[in-house]
C-alpha cells in the first residue's frame, strides 16, 4: 500500500518550488529584457536600411521629421472624417495608427513618407519603449491627451528621426558682447545625404524617446549625489503647456542648439534645449530616468545612448558623469554639418 503525502511534505515542496522560481525570475527578466533590446537594436537598423531605400529612391533626399508616418494633409483642419487627431497625441493614437482602418483603408491619404517602406509596422516601436510609456503616459500635457477618453495610451511608434536632416541650419559667430558677426552668418541646407558633411558614423538618424520629459519640470538628478547637490537639467523646461519639450509627440528628434539668434545677437535660451533620448532599457533599480537607449547612425550602426551621454556643459551639476560626446552632449550626436552650432560647441 502506497504511502500518501503528508501535509507537511507537500508544504516543504511547494516552499521549495516557490523560492526557485523567486530565484529565476529575476534571471528569467534579465533574459526577456536583454532579448527585447536586441530586437530593439535590429529595429534601428531596419529603419536605417528603410531610410536609404527611401533617399535612393527620391534623388538622395530626406523626408521632413514630421511626416514620417502621417502625411501633411492630416495636420491641417478639414472636414475630413478623420479630424480632428492632434499631433501631440499621435504616438499613442490608435484610431490612426499602423494598423487601423483608418489608415489601411478608409483614408489613404493620410500615410507619412515612409508608409510604402514599413512592411512590418512592428519595426517602428520598441518593446522596452511600449511597456516604458504605457507605464509612465502621455506627458505632452495638452488637453486632448488628457481629457478626451476616446484617446486610450496604445503606443503607435517609440522612435524619432533627427530634425536637423532635412532642414536648413544657420551659424554665425559672435563678439564678447553677444553681437552677431553678420560676415559669418550662414545658412547651410541639409536636404540632401550629400549635404552632411559630418562623418555618417558620427550623426544618427533615428532614436528612441520617451513619451515624458526626463527632467519633469525641467530638473532630474542623475545618479547618487547628496540632497544639497545642484539637479542636472536634461530636457529644457516647459514654455507653454502645449509645448513641452523633452517629450514624445511626432517621429521628429528635436536635439536644440542652446542658443539662438535675437534681433541680431546670439541669446542663450535654456526654454528650449530640445528634446532628449529614451532612457528606459536597464534602468537602474527601477528608475526609468536612468537607463540607456539606442541610436542607429547615417552609416547604419548603432549606438548607446547614455544618460550622461545626454549632458551638456550648461546642464551638468558638480556630481554628473562626463559625457564621451563633449560639451554639447547629444547635440553632437544630431548636428549634421562640421560647423559649430551657434555659440560653439563649448557653450551648449
């Protein structure tokens, strides 16, 4: 006669089998988060290739940031059955995304650029991003995101294309007092890949961001540093509440110079510092301000972003991590041409 398990023994069983898998887990979502940044990676990549088959095809030409995955006709008011979807609210916008009917079938007219090219919409959101933004929601802080319940949180893109390609960039110099020297003020058009003249391993293309600004109003300590330390400020801070930067709105990376020219004289203007990389992969004890992300350049390679990576010179607390990128931090990562952005690398 078989002897039955007691009580006890079956307690000391599932004791056991319950620390196991508490040991395993942890090594269980290293495994999916390391395979999940990978694919990341791959994405970048694809997206690269998309980019050169797309400027191969149109005379070596970028396309415009903005419009990458929604067509120009769908920002403008019409009485189009598809209006209004505010730009703010895009990246997470189901009704008009990838897979919708919308854009599938019933208004064509509304693909970006780089439609034709997406045979897998999968390609343009990462899997870390997606779980890092439904987590942390939308933080464009404009009034449809957040009080128009029709509009769920339904990542539609992680991802961002340099702003600075495609574009017209101005440099100048200037005096001690801050008068700009009109004899080197220039404009330099980078519509074109042949119009880089930056090194395409030393400028990226495409990026993950995050959907909330790292610094939240304007401030985030970096790393341990005592209670009394000077925050470091990473994203800018907000001008309007329509505005902010920092944070994911459309497929455009916005990497600003920190100065600008005002009635003829370089300003600098810290309300508009520009955007900022993701900073979710590995976070460190949870803190999805403190981890890294990934960028694939104009060569096709990619590249770790670090959050100390993303410091510049005027942002950085006596605490703060150097930066390998120089002064300007990520803005050496997105500035096209080998001139100086306006005030000098030394200044941003």
């Amino acid at each position: 006669m078989k002897k039955a398990f007691t009580l006890v023994e079956i307690l000391v069983v599932v004791a056991i089998i319950s620390l196991l898998l508490a040991l395993s887990l942890p090594a269980l979502r290293r495994v999916r988060d390391q395979g999940d940044e990978t694919v990341c990676q791959s994405n970048l990549r694809q997206l690269g290739i998309i980019m050169k088959t797309y400027t191969s095809d149109n005379d070596g030409l970028f396309p415009h940031a903005a419009g990458l995955f929604h067509s120009g006709v769908s920002f403008w008011p019409t009485n189009l059955p598809y209006k209004p979807y505010p730009a703010c609210c895009r990246w997470h916008d189901a009704r008009i995304g990838f897979d919708s009917a919308m854009m599938r079938h019933e208004c064509p007219e509304i693909r970006g650029t780089l439609w034709p090219y997406l045979k897998d919409p999968r390609i343009v959101r990462c899997k870390i991003g997606v779980r890092a933004n439904i987590e942390r929601g939308c933080n464009n802080h404009c009034e449809w995101c957040t009080h128009d319940p029709s509009i769920n949180i339904v990542p539609q893109y992680t991802y961002g294309m340099n702003v600075h390609l495609g574009v017209t960039l101005t440099t100048a110099g200037g005096s001690d007092d801050g008068a700009v020297d009109e004899r080197t003020l220039r404009r330099w058009p980078v519509h074109r890949e042949t119009q880089v003249t930056r090194s395409p391993s030393d400028v990226f293309l495409f990026g993950g961001e995050n959907s909330w600004a790292i610094n939240v109003e304007g401030r985030q300590p970096i790393g341990v540093k005592p209670q009394w330390a000077t925050p470091c400020n990473l994203s800018g801070i907000y001008r309007t509440k329509y505005d902010p930067p920092g944070t994911l709105k459309l497929p455009s990376l916005n990497i600003a110079p920190t100065y600008v020219i005002d009635e003829n004289r370089l300003k600098k203007d810290d309300s508009d510092l520009g955007d900022a990389f993701a900073t979710c992969h590995r976070p460190h004890k949870g803190d999805l301000n403190t981890g890294h992300s990934y960028v694939v350049m104009l060569d096709g390679h990619t590249q770790k972003v670090t959050v100390d990576d993303q410091l510049r010179a005027s942002r950085r607390g006596p605490f703060s991590g150097e930066s390998r990128l120089g002064p300007g931090g990520n803005l050496a990562l997105a500035w096209p041409i080998d001139v100086p952005p306006l005030g000098g690398w030394e200044n941003q």
